[in-house]
C-alpha cells in the first residue's frame, strides 16, 4: 500500500476534521444497526407505544403522535432488518474508508471520493421522496469532505 505524505495547514486540519466527524457518524451508524438487528420487533412496538402513551391519554390530536404511529405502522420487521443492515454495512464502509484515509493510504482518495459521491447521489435520490434537511445537511459534509479529499490527493500525490 502506497502512503501518502502531507503538509500540515488549516485546510489539512478541516480535513482531518472532517474524518474525525465522518468517523463518529459512522459509528453510531454501526450502533443503531447492531440496535435494530438485535433488537426484537416487538419490543420496538412497545417502546415507541410507551413513548406516545401520554398523547394517547391525554386525546391530544398532536401531529408528532400521528407521525410516530403511522411509521410504526408501516415499520415492519423486514423493514427493521432492512434499515438494520443498511446502517451496519454504510457504516462500515465509511469506517474503512476513513481508516485508510486517515493512515493516508494513496488508493483510498480516489475511492473515498466515489464512494462518497455515491451517497450524495442516494441521500438526493432520498431526498426527492422526503425533502428532509438532514439529507442535504449530510449532502453537503459528503460534498465538503469530497472536496477535502481531492485537495489532499491531488496535492500530496506529486
């Protein structure tokens, strides 16, 4: 494995950074995957039931219970598999690819680059279908730690 070696400056420092933060990310990522694979549907049933008992008591009509109840609904254990998974191997691949970014290993900028990019492109696809701000929140950290990561390869690879 090639490595390769790097000038220290403010924008070394945000890239760096911004691995450190893509890390963390990923780890409660692996987290909630592991969470949701261990977890029993049933016991998922129960707590998000424990978790809007109040607005059930209550009669409040509160558009947060009605929003809770219907994706719970529609949550079902293949789904709960499904989200379990996805969250586990996204998180993974980013652990790996962060690693190997931040030990500066030369093929890991081009593949953290398209692997990347590859998430911007299923967290907008995503997007079009929810319109959810998180999405184009970490849209844009994917977009600034591709920048980062080209920057870095483009400038230490001579």
């Amino acid at each position: 494995m090639k490595h390769i070696k790097g000038k220290h400056g403010p924008l070394h420092w945000l890239f760096e950074s911004t691995l450190l933060l893509k890390a963390t990310f990923a780890l409660f990522e692996v987290m909630a995957g592991a969470g949701l694979w261990w977890l029993p549907h049933r016991r998922l049933a129960d707590f998000t039931a424990w978790l809007t008992r109040n607005e059930l008591i209550e009669g409040h009509r509160s558009p947060v219970y009605g929003r809770v109840a219907a994706a719970l609904a529609e949550f079902s254990a293949t789904s709960q598999h499904f989200y379990a998974l996805y969250l586990l191997g996204h998180g993974a691949i980013k652990l790996v690819i962060v690693a190997l970014l931040m030990r500066r290993v030369a093929f890991a900028y081009p593949l953290g680059i398209a692997v990347f990019s590859g998430f911007i492109a299923m967290q907008m696809h995503r997007w079009t279908h929810t319109q959810a701000p998180t999405l184009l929140a970490l849209s844009a950290l994917d977009a600034v730690v591709i920048w980062l990561t080209w920057r870095e390869w483009r400038g230490k690879a001579g």
